[in-house]
C-alpha cells in the first residue's frame, strides 16, 4: 500500500525557510573559509588551517544538501554518502599534514590564532543556532547539522590550542587539536554514512514490497508523491 512508501516521515529539507537559512550558511562559510586559511597559512597554524578546510568542505556540503532538497530517497542519501566521503579525505590531509609538520616543528602565533578562532566562533554558532530546529531528519539534513556542530566545536578547541602556545611556546597544542578535529571528521563521517546507507537499505525494502510503486526509487520523483 502507499503508506509502506511512505513510512519515512522525517523532515528532508522540503521548507522555503531551511533553503533560505542554507543559502545564508553557505555565504557565511565560503567568506570563514578565505579568512581562516590566510590567517593559518601567516600564522603556521596547523589548526587553522584543518578549520578552513573544514569550512570549505562544509561550504560545498551545505551545496550538495541544497541540491539534493527534493530528490528521490536515492539521490539524498548518495549525497550523504558523499559528504561522509570527503569528510573522511579531510581527516586523512589533516592527519598526514600534522604529521608532516611534527618533524618540522613550527611555533605558530597564538595571537593571530585565537583572533580569528573567535571570529569563526561566532561564524559557526550563528549557524548553529538557525540550524537548531532542523538538528533531527533525514541523512542529507542531519549531516548539515553535524558538519556546522562540529565546526563550533572545532573553533573552541583551536581557541584552546591558541592558549596554549602562547603560554607553553610550543607548536604541539596546535599538532594535537588538529588531530583532534581530525577524528571529529572521522566521527561524524562515520554517523552520516551509516544513516544514509540505513536509509538507502529502507527505501530498497519498501520498493520491492511495492513494485507498482515506481516513484519509490525514481530519480526523479513527482512533488506529490511521498518520495519527493
């Protein structure tokens, strides 16, 4: 019956005001972006710069998400899966560049550190805070969420490791946080792509107990059907 296809009640991003609110998150990242890896790059900050390519990551997640608002269970959850990947990458570049740096060890500027920690602070719980009610849904929704929870996490901790250079003079704080936000990536790569494989395997369930049901796995699913 349709109601088997439409078993998945949960919210998909199907809302002007959460496509309006992405657009805005987008800008605010791609700008946090620019900023945060000139500033980690004069500062030989390790740390600021796995957080600018973090936001980078996020800016063309939060792209995905947008696009994918809309499509079949299938195109989301692929989607999903492929901000799970390349969340993965990020932590792999940020692991192999902090080990490179361990053997070529240098003290980077607490001040212009904790500087721009603060701004992209500020950045990431502004969009944080309009995210909130849209923290719970589908695998292309809640990665959103977790990539911009992460982000304020991420600021915090380098707004620590900033501290701590500048009172120990030393570059292994900035090392560690970046091996830190390292396994943040890793963490929520992990949750992202078991739930959009979970939600990959339901919809396969639901369309082979309805094969009339075709819009089940279209590609291109109709607005009115419960796939949309």
């Amino acid at each position: 019956m349709a109601q088997n296809c439409c078993a998945n009640t949960e919210f998909t991003g199907l809302d002007p005001a959460y496509k309006r609110i992405l657009w805005i998150i987008i800008a605010i990242n791609g700008l946090m972006f620019g900023v945060e890896m000139i500033a980690g790059i004069q500062a030989q900050s390790q740390a600021l710069q796995a957080d600018a390519l973090d936001f980078l990551g996020d800016t063309l997640s939060y792209g995905i998400s947008l696009w994918a608002i809309g499509k079949s269970v299938t195109i989301r959850s692929n989607a999903a899966l492929f901000k799970g990947l390349s969340l993965t990458l990020m932590a792999i570049w940020v692991l192999g560049s902090t080990i490179y740096r361990v053997f070529v060890l240098n003290s980077p500027q607490p001040i212009a550190m904790g500087s721009v920690a603060v701004a992209a602070f500020a950045a990431n719980v502004l969009s944080v805070l309009l995210l909130m009610r849209y923290k719970d849904g589908d695998a292309n929704v809640r990665s959103v969420w977790l990539c911009s929870r992460n982000d304020a996490i991420g600021n915090l901790v380098v707004l620590c490791a900033a501290g701590a250079v500048w009172w120990l003079g030393s570059a292994w704080p900035d090392l560690l946080v970046a091996a830190i936000m390292a396994g943040l990536f890793l963490s929520s790569a992990w949750q992202i792509t078991r739930q959009a494989l979970k939600e990959k395997r339901d919809a396969a369930l639901a369309c082979s107990s309805e094969p009339e049901k075709d819009t089940c796995c279209s590609s291109e699913p109709k607005k009115d059907t419960c796939c949309s």
